[in-house]
C-alpha cells in the first residue's frame, strides 16, 4: 500500500481497543522513517480490519507490511517552576573563654581618728554613810570628724588575651571556592587551625569538577572529597555555581546534600539520579514494587514496566509507542440548552440530548488536541444540535435524529479560533 493522504484500509491483530476518531500511526515494519497517520474510521475487532483517514504522511514508497499503534500529538511544555528558597545560614561558632583578669591595686593608707572629747571634772568625794542616789550617766561625747579618703591606687597590668577556642559543631559558610575544578580551595573568615573534629563548610563552587577532587581548607593541606557514602567523584559532582556542604570525617572530607536536596536512604543526591539499565523483569528504577518502573532498553530508549508488562517506550527521537491499548477518560455531560465543552477535562465526550442544544466555542482550546463528541438522541428524538462558530465542517452536516441514536462528532483543534470537524451520525 502507497504512502499517501486519504481513506485506507489494513487488516491488523484483534482486540486491539481503536474506536473511530482516535489518532493512529501505522509505520513500514522494515524502516519506520516511512509512516502515516490520521483518525480511525472504522474497526471490527474480531478480523482485525482497520480503515483509517490518513491526514499526514512521511517518508515514502509502498510498504508490504505495516505496525499500526495509537498515536499523538506532543502537548505544549510547562512553564519551569520557580526557583527554590536558599537554605538558612548556619548558627555561628562558639566563643572562645574570656583572658584573666589583672591583679587588684593596693587599697590606699586610712584617715586619722579624732580627738576624744574632754573628761567632765570628777565631784568631791560625800561622807560615808548611806549609798546615795546614783547620778544619772553623763553625755558622750560627739564623735570626732571622719578622715579624708586615700587617692585611688593605679590601675593593674591587663591579663594576656586567651587563646581561641575551637569551631563549634555548626557548618561554617566559606564563601565562593577558589582553586581549581579538581583542586578547591576554602577560606572561611575564621580560618581551621587543623584537622582535628569534624568541622563543616558550606561554599559555592566556581568550577565544575572532571574526576576525582581535593579539597584544601585554610591551608591545612589537600585532602580527597568524597561522595556521600564515601565513593571517589568521578566528574560532574561538582556544577559551578551551586552551593555544597562537607564534613571531614577524620581521614577525608565527605560531600552531604545542598539544602533542600533530594535524599535516598540519608545520602545525599548531588548529580543526575543514575542506575544499572534493569530488565522488563526487574526495572532498574523500582516504582512501589520490584516489577513497576522504568529500564534503559538501549541509548536513549527507556521503556515503562507495570506489573512485568510494558506499557509504552520512548525513542531517542523522542517518540512515544504504545505497547498497549489508550483508553481515554469518557467525560459525561450534563444536558443543558447551552454547553461549553472544558478540553482541560478529558479528549471524549458524551452528551444525552434530552432537548435541543447549542454546542458552544469550547474553552482551554491548545492547537493539535483531538477529541470526540457523543450525541445520544433520547427516546423521543428529534433533537438538534447547533454548532458555535469555532466548528467547521467540509460541508455543513445532515443531522440524523432517530430516537435513541448516536452521533459522533470527531474534531481536531486546528488554532484557539478554529475546530475542524467531521459528523457521523446514524449509529
């Protein structure tokens, strides 16, 4: 059969699930640079014959034998996510003991005491005879005036400043590497006197690393950094720009996890996520048991596995095959006299005409999506349907509205104005 646009017809497998309007892509089993693609017409199921609208085309020549998949559109990509909050600053060192205290000045000479008043006269001696009365007790006399204070005695010879204690156990930030790629350098404000504990530095690095790497801190010497679970960097560890943390673990310093990083069972993740290439048997990137996931079949190629069953594959070139049938979500419709169809929402329609109906512009309309409307006439029938202006057919179509039959209605979104569409109806 010729490479070419238009009506065809191939008889492939059974039971392979198409219904008519989804869009397939029969490819030359010998070179899939020859294919064609367009929306299925008509599938019986159980003889497997498949009659198709071919709509687009590429390569050539008349191919003998044929793979036919479903096939799709890429969608627009996403916007990138904002960046992410860089983490808080570590807390600040220990202060080191304070330096002794100098010696205390001599205390100044005291004042001198003052007079004692006079003794009053003492009274002549009575006779003897009976004791007399005792007189009553004579004034004291006032206390003399207080001595003036001694001058200050000068100040003591300060004590020698103490030596600085050791760095407390937080990360210090060190500021921008220096150095080279493979052979950094740190230079943090309070400089490391030595090796000794396990002192943490977080920096940014200038220069992204080609292999194994040392790191010299405040001069104490190049030592080897080291991953996290202590396996040698082998090139690429290390991205300019990005900020890192290590921690020297008494031989060699080991590189943890950026704030905010991805962790795996405590290490942290500080390049691409790799893994062995894996089997369909047991996947290399496990997804919640050993039999899900995904597996490098060859460069490029990565194949999705559910439950030990391949669901699809991608190639290099970035398209996607199906290994099993697409069944999109069917979204049902409340009737309505107006109805504006969300495209957000799903790619097939239902709707039960229970009266007349106006199928109004659909919203969120993306150049390329594809989708199908199922119009059920109800037990009356009769029941019409008009198109908003967005909808355009090669010829304006004849309604059929036998009661309790189905129209479909197969359209793809050619811009954001413009829906082309074909109706069939009858069934």
């Amino acid at each position: 059969m010729a490479i070419s646009v238009g009506t065809k017809a191939l008889v492939i497998d059974t039971e392979m699930g198409f219904e008519p309007s989804m869009w397939v892509l029969a490819t030359d089993a010998a070179n899939p640079a020859n294919a064609m693609a367009g929306t299925v017409v008509d599938y019986n199921p159980l003889s497997g014959a498949l009659t198709f609208d071919v709509m687009e085309t590429y390569g050539g020549g008349t191919p003998s034998a044929w793979r036919v998949t479903l096939s799709g559109r890429t969608g627009v990509t996403g916007q990138q996510g904002v960046k992410g909050d860089t983490g808080a600053q570590g807390p600040t060192g220990l202060t080191g003991p304070q330096g002794s205290q100098g010696s205390q000045g001599a205390q100044g000479p005291q004042g001198d005491k003052g007079d004692t008043g006079a003794q009053g006269p003492v009274g002549p001696t009575g006779p003897t005879g009976p004791q007399g009365v005792q007189g009553p007790q004579g004034d004291t006399g006032a206390q003399g005036p207080v001595g003036a204070t001694g001058s200050q005695g000068p100040q003591g010879v300060q004590g020698p400043v103490g030596a600085t204690g050791p760095q407390g156990p937080g990360v210090v930030w060190a500021g921008n590497s220096g150095g080279g790629a493979n052979a950094p350098t740190l230079t943090p404000t309070l400089a490391l006197s030595g090796l000794t504990g396990n002192p943490s530095y977080e920096f940014i690095a200038t220069a992204t690393n080609s292999g194994p790497v040392t790191l010299n801190v405040s001069g104490t010497g190049a030592v080897a950094l080291r991953k996290a679970n202590g396996a040698a960097l082998s090139g690429g560890e290390l991205q300019a720009g990005t900020k890192y943390a290590v921690t020297y673990d008494g031989a060699v310093w080991r590189l943890g996890a950026p704030p905010n990083a991805l962790e795996i069972n405590g290490g942290g993740m500080t390049g691409p996520l790799q893994t062995a290439s894996g089997t369909s048997g047991v996947p290399a990137l496990q997804i919640g048991e050993s039999a899900s996931g995904f597996y490098r079949i060859g460069a490029g190629i990565v194949s999705m596995i559910a439950a030990g069953v391949e669901v699809f594959r991608t190639a290099a070139s970035g398209v996607v095959t199906f290994a099993k049938a697409v069944r999109p979500t069917i979204v049902t419709v409340p009737y309505a006299a107006a109805i504006t169809l969300d495209l957000d929402q799903g790619n097939s329609f239902v709707v039960n005409l229970t009266g007349n109906t106006t199928l109004a512009n659909p919203i969120n309309l993306v150049a390329g999506q594809r989708f199908i409307v199922d119009l059920s006439q109800d037990s009356s029938g009769g029941r019409v349907v008009t198109f908003g202006s967005c909808f355009k057919f090669q010829t304006t179509p004849t309604q059929v509205t036998t009661a309790n039959s189905t129209a479909y209605l197969s359209c793809v979104v050619k811009s954001a104005t413009v829906v082309n569409c074909m109706y069939n109806g009858g069934w």
